[in-house]
C-alpha cells in the first residue's frame, strides 16, 4: 500500500503538506477510474500470509531481521513485531487451479523458512495469535526498528496516552496495559487480494463484506490470544483496540466498515481516506516521478500510504500498475497451507456469487453484515448469522453450523464464474464442509488442547506445549479437521438454506 516510510518523525508543515497532497491525490483518483480501459485485467488472486517465529519448545522467538537475511528471498517481509514475520505470494490468474498454486508456495517458503536459519532456532508457525505468546512480549523493545514502525508509534502515541488499555473479550477476558504498537505483534492475518474492474467495485465491496462473516465462522484460529481465553477470533478485539485512536468524533481507524451504497468506486476510497487525520505523510522524494514507470498512471502515494493505516477489515486497493482490488483483511493465518486455501476458495466463490446476486445483496443491511462478522468472531461454528431465509419476509438467523454448508454450493458457483477448475473447487469447499462437520476449527483445536494440557501442567506450561504440538502439526500440512484431539464430536450434516439461481 504505497511508497516505504523513510523518515521516523514529521512535524506540522509535513502533516499539512500531506493533507493537501492527499486532497490532489482524491481528484486525480476520480479521474483514473472514469478513464477508458483502466483496470480491465483478468481476475486474478493474492495473498500476504503473516506466521509467528517459534522455537520447538514453542517459545516466541525475535529474531525476524535475521531470519529474513538468512532466507534471502524478497518475498519475505517485516512485520510490527520482531517475533513476526510477512510471505507476499504471487497474484495469479483465478482461471485453472490457482489455489493449489498457492497452496505449494506457502507450503515452500514455511518450510524454507524452517530449513535455512536453523541455526537460529526458529520456525515458521501460520496461527491467528501464538498461544505461548505474554504481554511483557510485546514491549517496545519488541518492535521493529524500521522507519514505518517507528513513525507509527510516535503518532499513535500523540493521539493516545502510553500506556494505553486495550479490553479483550472472551471466557477469560482481561484488560491489558500496553506501552507499544508492537502488541498487534500477537495478531496475525491471512490477507487475500482479488483484482476487481471499477464498475463491478462497490457490488463486490458489498459482496465481500457480506460473505466475510459466515467464511470466518468456519475458519476461526484465534482463540488463545496473549495466554487466555478468548473469542475464537480474539485477534478481531485486539487488533481494533489496539490500533483504535479512540477520537470521540469520529468512527475508528480499525473498523468491518460499512456497504458502498452510493454506487460510486470513488467513495469507496474518499470516505475512509477523510474520515482521518494523517499519520505517515508518504515523504516522496524531491523531484521524484509521480507516475508509475510502465503505466504511465499517477502513483498516488499519499492516498495509498495514508488508506494504509485505516484498517478496515476489507478494503479497496488502487494499484498504479493499472488496476483495483479488494483486500479482504479478516482471516487468520493457518492453520496449514491446505486450510489457506480452502478457506480463500470459500471466500472468493461466496463473494463473486453474491456480487451476481442483487436479491440476496438487498435482503441483507450492513447492520446484518456487521453482526454476523462479531458473532463469528465470536463464537465461531456457534455464531448464529442473518441470512435470507428463502420464504420472503427478510432474513432469520441460521447457526453457523446449518448456514456455511448450504452456502458451498452457492459459492461453487462464485469460482465457476471465475474460471476455476471445477476440481479445484470441489476438493477445497469439501475441506470446509468437512471442518464444520466435525466442528474441528483451529480454535476449536487450541482451546482442547489447552483444556488437556491443564490437566498435567500450569498455565505457562500448558501452553507452550500447545504451541509445539500446533507448529508440529501445522508443518505435517493435513488440514486441521484431521488432526487428533480430545473429545472429538461429529455431528450430523445438516441442511443450509436454500438459494434460487434464479434470483
């Protein structure tokens, strides 16, 4: 999202610049997506994978500058927290198999990861939150010493006291004092990019925002966040909370958002873009081109640089090398490679059938798109989401459990309109209607494990262990449904929703 941060502080003449630079940079948007041809690319999909360093004990290790030399590999790329870690994967042609593509790239660099830097003891762990990581983790000594970090804990810290309290929910909820950014070090994402035409962007928006709840109640992998209990996505809370600046007049930097209903791209970018006060000026260089060197677009550096640091949970994306996307931000990492990819496969498929669908998009409000993103966060396979009940009448609310099922068919759909190997399709959402089956989440995983764990150990102890079963597992790459674990359940398959293709 925009040009690298080169400087650690700005004063008020460089905020002010910037504010005016982005005022230029909103205009010169609005004509780039009126312009012939812009952004009629293929669709194609991304993804950044974020993952923890951790030793086979299942300790948290800091050492991500050195393994990142160690790798070599431009792919890999700094994160707030010393202990994390980014994988940028190639965007590639949804057309044809491109899940599993992505599957074995993960798969290659984990385990590079792994392999190479052994001697520094650490290993690759894709997981929502790390169980073993503490609180006294993520002190400020724990962030990394680069100048977008950095420039993000001076101007947090101007716009909020330090320390600052951030409140997780959950079965062992608690309140933290927190002296850095780095704490978001304990919250990793799995974020997918889908390249999207600017006459298609708000129905997709919209889609997308929609499709994000009933996707992550099936995918939760986030339960034991800073060693607690918490919501099966605890890393939602802590993320919003701990990167909120809390300005009483205005909605927060970390927000699900709300539905494009103007019908204009442009808004899409112009609301959160105004709605906050910069905090990392882009800082171009003097005389620096403005336009991207193969396609001749404005570069708009202060708008991407400053739509970085809103953190909406999916967003618009303008790339200078000639298109949009739409980044979705709420899944987390993990649990492996294969769960990755079925649950991006079930996120796409459902967005892009919904995108086609004008009823089922009218029949649900961005209140019950907001309610549904919470409630799985929340609880998971036991959220019960808003939904068009079939009959008329507006929406019920189904349990996660019943819903996600009756949507695969739907969302085979999405990926068939996108060109995906029908195979492909059908091997991936029959991983997530296996997962609801057995009710075996990541999270669901976790919060076993630590329950058996407790039985022999302390807390801290108990743990760690998780953590080295979790990493163990995570690296064998059988999808979490699979794994062994107490008091294993299956229940029946249950029947979804009906949907009309007609509609």
């Amino acid at each position: 999202m925009g040009r690298a941060i080169s400087r650690e502080a700005f004063d008020e003449t460089d905020l002010a610049t910037s504010a005016r630079r982005l005022r230029e940079d909103l205009t010169e948007l609005a004509r780039v997506l009126v312009a012939p041809g812009f952004g009629q690319v293929p669709p194609t999909v991304g993804a950044e994978l974020e993952f923890f360093l951790s030793s086979r004990a299942g300790r948290p290790v800091f050492r991500a500058d050195a393994v990142r030399t160690a790798v070599a590999d431009r792919r890999l790329a700094p994160e707030v927290s010393q202990c994390d870690l980014e994988l940028n994967l190639t965007p590639l042609p949804l057309a044809g198999a491109p899940f599993s593509a992505m599957s074995h790239e993960i798969d290659e660099m984990l385990d590079r990861v792994a392999r190479e830097p052994a001697a520094l003891g650490a290993r690759a762990v894709p997981i929502g939150s790390l169980p073993s990581l503490t609180p006294d983790d993520l002190g400020p000594s724990a962030l990394t010493a680069l100048p977008r970090f950095l420039a993000l804990e001076r101007s947090m810290a101007d716009r909020r006291p330090t320390p600052f309290t951030v409140a997780l929910p959950g079965p062992e909820g608690r309140s933290l004092r927190c002296e850095s950014i780095a704490v978001q070090g304990a919250a990793c994402s799995w974020q997918v990019h889908l390249t999207v035409p600017p006459d298609a962007l708000v129905r997709t928006y919209d889609a997308a925002q929609l499709a994000t709840g009933p996707v992550l109640s099936a995918c939760g992998n986030s339960s034991l966040v800073l060693g607690r209990r918490l919501w099966h996505e605890g890393r939602v809370p802590l993320y919003e909370r701990g990167f909120g600046d809390r300005a009483a007049r205005r909605p927060s930097r970390v927000a699900f958002g709300g539905v494009g209903t103007s019908g204009r791209a442009y808004d899409l970018f112009a609301e959160p873009a105004l709605s906050h006060p910069v905090l990392l000026p882009a800082s171009s260089p003097a005389g620096a081109s403005r336009r991207h060197p193969h396609s001749g677009l404005p570069l708009l550096d202060e708008l991407r640089v400053h739509l970085s640091t809103v953190w909406r949970w999916n967003r618009p994306v303008y790339d200078p090398a000639g298109h949009l996307r739409i980044e979705f931000r709420a899944l987390p990492s993990g649990p492996t490679a294969t769960d990755m990819a079925a649950n991006t496969a079930f996120l796409v498929g459902l967005t892009a059938r919904l995108a086609a669908d004008p009823g089922v998009r009218a029949e649900l409000s961005p209140e019950h798109a907001a309610a549904n993103f919470y409630g799985a966060a929340r609880s998971g396979p036991d959220a019960r989401l808003w939904w068009p009940s079939g009959r008329g009448g507006g929406p019920d609310r189904h349990p996660a459990r019943v819903l996600v099922p009756g949507l695969l068919p739907y969302a085979a759909e999405g990926l068939d309109l996108l060109g995906v190997d029908p195979r492909e399709a059908g091997r991936l959402l029959d991983t997530i209607g296996r997962r609801v089956i057995t009710g075996m989440t990541g999270a669901v995983w976790q919060q076993r494990r630590l329950s058996a764990q407790e039985r022999h150990a302390d807390r801290t102890t108990a743990l760690r262990r998780v953590t080295a079963e979790y990493a163990e597992l995570s690296a064998g790459g059988a999808p979490v449904h699979t794994w062994p674990c107490p008091e294993r359940r299956l229940t029946l398959r249950p029947t979804g929703p009906k949907h009309d293709k007609e509609r």
